[in-house]
C-alpha cells in the first residue's frame, strides 16, 4: 500500500466520556510532538459528570492537528474520525470532511445503540449520506477481547486482565489503527504507555499488546479507498520539546517566576472547571519550593494568596469567571495595599455555571472593570497553550516588579489545548527584580514611599526596621497612617493609576501585508491561530490583510492608536458580544470597527472567518 506525504492533517477521537477518547488523542499528539511535528489540540468534552453509556449528550471528542511545520489551529474540519460508538458518529461526523476517512466499532452500533442515537434505521451510514468505502468497519470490542484473552502462561502482563480492564484498553485499538494511517513508530508509543504506567506495568502490556493489534487490523485492510500517510517533519529549531497543556504551561511559569526572582510560590486556589489542572500539577512540586493549598472557597484562595504576598512569596490565585466574581473583594483589596498578586482566570462560558467546558472570552471587561472604586489593574491574555508560559512568567514580573495584582487571562480552549513545547533555558529569561526598600531608609522608611517609575517599595515582614501597617482603608501618602483627607485621596488615586500606566509593555506587532492591507485583523488572546489561519488563506487568496493581536490589555502597548487608526478598514473578531471593540473604542479617538462576534462556546472556524472577513473588505 501506497505511504502518502503530506504537509498536515486532523485527526478526531471520539466516544463516551468513559471511552478515552482524551487520553488517546494526547498519546498521538504527545507522538507527532516527539518526531517534531507542529501540533494543536482541542479536547472537547461535556459538561456531563458521566452521562449515560451511548446518549448523544456523553460524547467526548479530542481532535488534534498535525503538521510538518507549524500550525496554528486544531482544524475546522478532520481528516480521519474515530468513532466509537454510534451517538459519536451521529454527533461528530459534522466535524469531518466529505472524503474523511472514518473508523467506528460496529460492536457499538447495535440495534439499542442506534436507538440511543436517535438513527432511524440499521443503514446508519446511508441514513447520515456517508460512503461506506471511506469507512473502516472494525469489530473493535471483539478484536480487543480476542487479543486480552488469557493465555496458557497466565494472561496478559503475567495475569489475566477482568472483564473491565479489558474494556478500557478499546481506545488503544482505535489509537493503534490511527498510528497505522500514518506510519507512527510504535516504539515510541509504547515507550510512553510504560512511563505512564509504571506502576501497573500489567496495564501497560495489555495496552502495547492492543495498540499493536489495531496497527495490524490496518496493516491487513486492503480497501482501495484508504490510504497510508506520513506528515515530515521540516526542520526544528534544535531543543527538547514536549507536548504541553496550556494549563500545565501556565503552572510552570509560575514555577519558573518564582525561581528567577528568588521566592516561594504560594498557590491558593478552589477547583473550579476547567483552572483546576493549574492546581494539580503546581501540588506536585513541592520540591521546588511551591506551596499549594485548595481552599475552602474561591474568597479564601484569593485572601490567603494576598496574605503569602504580603509574607514575602510570589502569591498566585486561580479560577474562572465565577471565581473572579467572589475574588473581587480581595483583588481591590491587593490594590489598595500594592501587594503583587497574579490572578488567573481560565475563562468559560457563562453567565452563572454557563458552560463549564466550553470555551469563550467573556470575562475581559469584568477583569478591567468589575471591582468598586478606582481600581486599576494589568491584564494579559495568552495567545496560545504554548504561550501560556511567558504569559504566566511576564505576569509574575510585572506584578512583582510593580507591586500590584495582575490578571492572567487564558480560557477553556488554551488551557485544555496542547503544543509543541520549547524547553526553555531559566538562564535565558527575562530577570525578576522586585523593589525591595534599599537598607538606607532603614529608620525613616514610610509604607507608600515609592521608587522613581512610582511603584511601593517593599519591606517584607520580619526585616528589622521596616515594621508597617498595610491595609483596606485609605492611607496618607506620607505617613502611611489611615486617612480621610479629601486631597491625599485623589492624590492616591492618581499614584496607583500612573503606576500601571507606567508599565512598559511590548508595541503591538502588525503582520501580514503590514505596510498597504485594505484590512486589519484584530484580536486578544486564544484567537490568534484562528484569526492568522485566516489572514493566511485570504493574503492566498489574493487579498491584502494584515492582523494586530493584544497580549497586553492593561496597559495598552504605546502604539495602539498608531497602529488602529493606519488602515482603512480595521474588524474586531472575539468569542464575546464586542468586549474588546468597546474598550478599544473608549482609548482611541475615533475609531469604528467592524466587529465579528460569536458567543458558542467553541473556537471560531476559519472558513467561517475568512466569509465575514472577505464580505468586509468588498464594502
């Protein structure tokens, strides 16, 4: 059989929440990672705690897309879908391509399993128009059983697996299968099935023994339809990558702040979906000096992160749109008291519980401007799971180095999605520097006495001569007693305004057809693949579009109104109702964007982006 190359390509999984499905998908991109592919993932998941076996509400998806250089999106559309039961083709195939090629287990499309999923007859491929020669129709659960089934030397991995062991390595057939289509080596799996269970290495036997069964299943289909493809890698840039979640990203640069500026990292954080993985994997490194605690409420990790900032440490709280809610009380109060703190907000879809598992970015102006008084405040946005890193690293500088709490914004999309990750170099980074109160004001030092750039020196407690009161109340710029005085309080004001206007950030980059683009693309945050993959195909296209994307919200960069006031046509596209345009609007003079616009708890489609953006610059 023919082995095809190509430049990139998606692959879907999907299934009951039992199924897999994620854990599958990531073993195939952390592969395609490790051979140097450029990856994008999504997991897609129901809110559903474990909703019922074959109900098209419990499918869980993970596409991922690969690349033989970099790619910026999971992909509008897959190339191949695993489904591993009906409700998952009824509910997934509208994510394939009209020549995808399709592998289900008809052990799961049983007369009750169609039922499940609302089919209306036993020809489910003719009822949903797909061809049955683009489709691998694998007895999975019998090819699974046949190959566990125990042997006369005691079974798989030296003992016989039950029943229900048996079914969970169903999503190792269908990887194995998925590793066939394109040529994966094996080994590597394997590899990484033993590290992950290697404390059970029965599990991990019985799960080699089934990915090689599924890769043989493929090895010996013979359908002129089907083909074999490879994805080459183009040249790297040379270093140790690592398939990353934005989440486990964000946890690190934290871990990499705190070690660059010398101080323990205090997390305190209450789980709340999807900010909780930030959470576990900061729990497992204690020997890095990281402090986690899971409080009892989202008040409390807010407060008790102040607190450890207040002590000396690098205080850091997460959660998602519910939780800024209840943390506003402790943010304002980071404010008044000029106490570093990093606040990460791992958006979804609300209001209220919303969407707990879907994606959005509806949080931005709560973040700017949800708390009572003059509250100023920095906000950043991650651009991509990769990114969340630096994202995570720059806030810690800037809230250390500033003395202020900061927000980090990702969302469900970045935090749950994974790519190929850089190992960077810690010696490499951008120094830590917070402004200590030098030994000289040793006697006459006062808490809100500041540096040159107007940030609050700090004293932290325990250093003998620099005993001082911080708290809620307003205080005397001098004296740093409480005060009520009319003047001092909108001098005050003003000092905590200027000291994060002070801030320098990064200009705003402009790419694309930077110099005469009749069209601006514009953007925050976890947009940025999807509305580069668009500009991409429309510059292909013929058309002259340039894209500006905003990492830094509070401040702005310097030539924000430069850069959005130079084209004749500029459109805001974010996964909210015009958050962005608005305050954009409100710091630029005279500006009216276009807006795109959708609230689906999902990424943007880029066929769908590149309609609207083509429809604009034809006015």
């Amino acid at each position: 059989m023919e082995v095809k190359a190509l430049d990139q390509v998606v692959v879907r999984f999907s299934g009951d929440s039992g199924d897999g499905m994620q854990l599958a998908g990531n073993i195939f991109s952390t592969v395609s990672a490790t051979v140097g592919n450029g990856i994008s993932t999504f997991p897609d998941y129901p809110a559903d705690i474990r909703a019922p076996q074959g109900s098209l509400t419990g499918v869980s998806g993970f596409q991922v897309h690969i690349g033989a250089g970099k790619v910026y999106t999971p992909g509008d559309k897959c190339d191949v879908l695993v489904a591993m039961n009906a409700a998952a083709l009824k509910t997934q195939y509208r994510y394939a391509k009209p020549d995808a090629t399709i592998i289900i287990d008809t052990d799961s499309f049983g007369p009750k399993d169609l039922e499940k999923a609302q089919f209306q007859t036993d020809d489910y491929l003719g009822e949903m128009g797909i061809d049955p020669d683009r489709v691998i129709q694998c007895p999975l659960t019998t090819m699974v059983k046949a190959a566990l089934s125990p042997t006369p030397a005691g079974g798989v991995g030296g003992g016989a697996l039950d029943m229900k062991s048996v079914m969970k390595c169903r999503n190792m057939f269908a990887l194995g299968l998925v590793c066939w289509l394109f040529d994966r080596d094996l080994n590597l799996v394997a590899n990484f099935l033993r590290e992950k269970f290697a404390k059970k290495p029965a599990i991990a036997e019985a799960n080699i023994k089934v990915i090689q069964a599924g890769w043989d299943y493929g090895h010996n289909t013979h359908s002129s339809a089907i083909n074999v493809y490879r994805v080459e890698s183009k040249e790297k840039e040379p270093g140790r990558y690592m398939d990353i979640t934005g989440n486990k990203a964000t946890a690190y640069g934290f871990i990499a702040a705190a070690e660059k500026a010398g101080l323990k990292l205090y997390l305190g954080s209450y789980p709340i979906t999807p900010a909780t993985d930030v959470l576990h994997e900061l729990a497992k490194h204690k020997s890095c000096g990281v402090i986690t605690v899971q409080c009892e409420d989202e008040i409390s990790g807010a407060a008790s992160a102040l607190g450890a900032s207040f002590a000396g440490a690098l205080g850091v709280t997460s959660t998602s749109g519910p939780g800024i809610c209840l943390k506003s009380e402790a943010m304002n109060l980071a404010v008044i008291m000029e106490l570093p703190l990093v606040v990460l907000d791992v958006q979804r879809g609300g209001p209220a519980t919303g969407l707990p598992t879907k994606s959005e970015q509806t949080d931005l102006l709560q973040v700017l401007f949800g708390r009572n008084g003059e509250s100023p405040m920095p906000v950043m946005a991650a651009t991509s799971p990769t990114d969340c890193f630096d994202a995570a690293y720059q806030a810690s500088k800037m809230a250390l180095e500033h003395m202020t709490p900061v927000v980090l914004l990702t969302d469900a999309f970045v935090a749950n999605g994974s790519g190929a990750f850089k190992l960077p170099d810690i010696n490499k980074l951008d120094a830590i520097n917070p402004p200590y109160v030098p030994e000289e004001l040793k006697g006459k030092w006062t808490p809100y006495m500041r540096a040159e750039n107007g940030t609050r020196y700090w004293a932290v407690p325990g250093r003998e001569g620099f005993t001082h009161i911080l708290g809620g109340l307003e205080k005397d710029s001098q004296t740093g007693a409480i005060s009520t005085n009319p003047e001092n309080h909108d001098l005050m004001t003003r000092l905590r305004q200027q000291k994060i206007a002070n801030i320098q950030v990064p200009d705003l980059e402009v790419e694309g057809d930077v110099d005469d683009a009749d069209l601006l693309i514009v953007g925050f945050g976890s947009t940025y693949g999807h509305l580069h993959s668009a500009m991409d195909e429309l510059r292909a296209a013929g058309k002259k579009v340039a894209q500006a994307h905003f990492k830094y919200l509070n401040p702005l960069p310097k030539n924000t109104a430069e850069v959005l006031t130079r084209y004749k046509k500029v459109v805001v596209a974010e996964q909210n109702m015009g958050q962005l345009a608005a305050y954009l609007r409100m710091k630029v003079d005279h500006f009216v964007p276009y807006q795109f616009n959708q609230v689906k708890g999902q990424p943007f489609v880029v066929e769908e982006l590149v309609n609207a953006f083509t429809e604009i610059i034809k006015k």
